[in-house]
C-alpha cells in the first residue's frame, strides 16, 4: 500500500516486527526467570549441604568449642541466606 506521497506504507510492516520483538523479549525475561530460580535451587542445596558437613566436622572434633562455633556459624548463615535468597524469589517470581 502507497502513501499519498507515493511512499510504500511501512507502518504495518513495523508493527508487526515491533510485536515480534515484544514476544522475543517475552520469552527471554521468562526463561531468565526460570534459569534463575533453578540456580537459587541448586545454590540453597549446595549451602545446606555444606553448612551441615560444617557442623558433622565440628562435632567429630569432640572439642564442644568447635561444635558451638560451627553450630552458630552455621545458623547465622541460614538466618541471613534464607532473608537474601527468599527475597531474590519473590523478585524471580514477580511477587
């Protein structure tokens, strides 16, 4: 379709390659979120796990000054990971 000048109308053309690039821009922000709750999966499993071998290596020691320490150590990193990681999941999940 020509404008009145003579011009091809382009205006349909662009948007349309405008909704396109709208959807692509969809589909990546949603699978960012994905990959980023899976990794704050993996990344609170791996922490779990290392912060209770911390504390089987303490109390293995027999000596009740490692185990304290491991053990407070330990619940000092959950309190404040499960605030700062819970905090990314509802940023994550749009919340």
């Amino acid at each position: 379709m020509s404008s009145p000048m003579g011009t091809p109308d382009v205006s349909a053309e662009v948007e349309a390659a405008t909704q396109r690039v709208r959807e692509l821009g969809e589909q990546v922000a949603e699978q960012a979120r994905k990959n980023g709750l899976a990794w704050l999966e993996g990344y609170e499993t791996v922490l779990k796990n290392m912060l209770d071998l911390e504390e089987q290596a303490a109390k293995g020691t027999g000596a009740e000054w490692a185990t304290t320490l491991a053990t407070t150590h330990a619940n000092f990193v959950r309190s404040t990971s499960e605030v700062v990681l819970g905090a990314m999941r509802q940023q994550l999940k749009g919340s």
